[in-house]
C-alpha cells in the first residue's frame, strides 16, 4: 500500500514536472523578447523608418541612377549587376507627420556612399550628362518658364503703366540674364558646347551660375539700352484704327540693346573680355602704362 501511494507521488510530481517545463518553453528565453519584438511585423515597420533627411536624399539620388540604369539599357558586366541590388536598405523610408524613426547607421552610410559612387563609375560622359539633364529638370523646364513669363509680364507693364517704365526695365535686364544663364547651361547639359567647367549635378552651383548671368545682364546692360527698351514697349500699343504702331527699322535698330542682357548672361568669355578691357582703361586713367597685347 505504501508502495503505490509513493508510485502516485511520483507521477504527479513527474507530471507537475512536465507541464512547467512547457510553459517554461512557450516563454521567451531571457534578453530575447526585444529582439522578438523587434522581428515582428510592427517592429520591422518601425526599424526602417529614418528621421535623418539627408541620408534620405542620398538614397534618393542612388534610387534614381539605379533607375536611370535600368532605363537607358546602359550595358554592366555580370559581377557588377549586384550593385543594383539594395537588399535591406532598399526598404528604409523617410519618416512622415508625428512618425519617430531613427538615425541612419554608419554601415547604411557607407553602402549608399560606395555604392554612388561605384555606379557613377559605370556611366560614360555622355550618361552622365543624360543623369544630370533629369535631376535638373526643374532648372532646364521650370525656370525658362518663369523666367518668360517675368519678361512677358515686364513688357505688358510697361506699355500698359507707362510710369513703371524703368522698374520694368530692370526686370527685364535681370531676366533676360538669368535665361542667358539657363540657356548656357542647357547647350552644356546636351552636349552641343562643352566649355562648362563645374559640376551640372551640384544645384547649389546652378543656381549660383543663374544669380550670375542676371547680375550682368543688370549691370552691364542697364546703363545702354534703356531708350530701346520704352520705344520697344510703344510698339504694342495699338494706333486709332486698331493696328500695333510698329516701325521694323526702329525694331531692327534696337533689337541688339535689347537682347545684349541675354549674351552677357550667356557667355563669360564676353563678359570677362569687357571687365578686362574697362580695368585696362581705368588703370591708363590714373597713370598705369596700357598692357601690351601679342600681335
């Protein structure tokens, strides 16, 4: 009788045994519930997500040559095929609204900036120029049209306001700069002239070479052309029987005034000829010998 009743014991003990070993089992081990929870749907979703905006620009960037890659057809060999495969960092998004994400570690730092890098290795001069052409399309397509709109309104304003003549002319010097700038950049850009000499991808530099084209047109134009440009603005007003009061040799005439803002801010090579030349001649002014030129 003894016997059995220590055999029940033991079972039960065996059994109590058993089923705390399982519920031991369906617990996480200690220190791996974060990493639980971290491997989860929402732990995944929240681990991708970076506050850093300026890493997600250069992912960006890297997105669109890979893209640009692919479209164009352009030819890599099969070893380098890899490097349009992102993997994990293919999935990191930008944090949006009240969303915290985290910052960009140093290892996803170093694959955007070698990969970039490893890419643009692959491009050509000409796919390079293609690459820039699409991520300054806003220089190329947005700006000229601004721009036009700018110097049609300043032509429109100062026929119609004849008072607001020489704030229109401003505009227009200063505009018409800035397209001769775009238009620079755009002959460059296409490969049609090939004397640029910075880096068409940098839009801090584009809009530096923009603010530059309209600062000589303002300059170097204002004090010539400004009897050109009211006579030009009188040609659109309309005499007593409805037709425009155009003369074509007065137009001729100072169609050359009215277009010298746009070569100035096309061309440097003019402009720096014509700084030379009035620094030469301020120089003899005050007693400095002219500079000998090479015959």
């Amino acid at each position: 009788m003894s016997d059995k009743v220590v055999q029940i014991q033991g079972d039960a003990e065996s059994d109590q045994a058993f089923v705390s070993s399982r519920a031991n089992a369906s617990e996480p081990p200690p220190g791996r519930g974060a990493e639980a929870k971290e491997n989860s749907p929402e732990g995944s979703t929240k681990s991708y997500v970076i506050s850093d905006p300026q890493f997600m620009r250069q992912l960006a960037n890297l997105r669109d040559l890979c893209e640009f890659i692919r479209r164009e057809g352009i030819r890599i060999d099969a070893d380098k095929a890899k490097l349009l495969v992102f993997g994990e960092v293919g999935r990191l998004r930008q944090a949006s609204g009240a969303e915290k994400g985290r910052e960009a570690t140093d290892e996803e730092w170093t694959f955007v900036e070698t990969r970039t890098q490893e890419l643009h290795g692959l491009l050509d001069e000409g796919c390079r120029r293609g690459f820039y052409i699409r991520k300054s399309e806003w220089l190329l397509i947005w700006v000229p049209f601004l721009l036009i709109s700018a110097a049609a309104g300043s032509l429109i304003a100062a026929f119609s306001q004849p008072t607001w003549v020489s704030y229109c002319y401003i505009v227009w010097l200063m505009v018409l700069g800035a397209l001769g700038s775009v238009a620079y950049v755009t002959m460059n850009a296409l490969a049609l002239q090939n004397d640029i000499t910075f880096d068409l991808g940098n839009k801090k530099l584009l809009i530096i070479r923009l603010f530059l084209g309209a600062i000589f047109g303002l300059i170097l134009a204002l004090p010539f052309g400004f009897k050109q440009f009211a006579e030009f603005a009188k040609q659109f007003e309309l005499d007593e029987t409805g037709m425009a009061t155009s003369d074509t040799t007065t137009v001729a005439a100072g169609a050359a005034m009215l277009l010298m803002p746009f070569v100035f801010g096309f061309s440097t090579t003019v402009v720096l000829t014509i700084i030379n030349r009035l620094v030469d001649a301020v120089g003899v002014v005050f007693g400095k010998p002219p500079p000998v030129r090479p015959t």
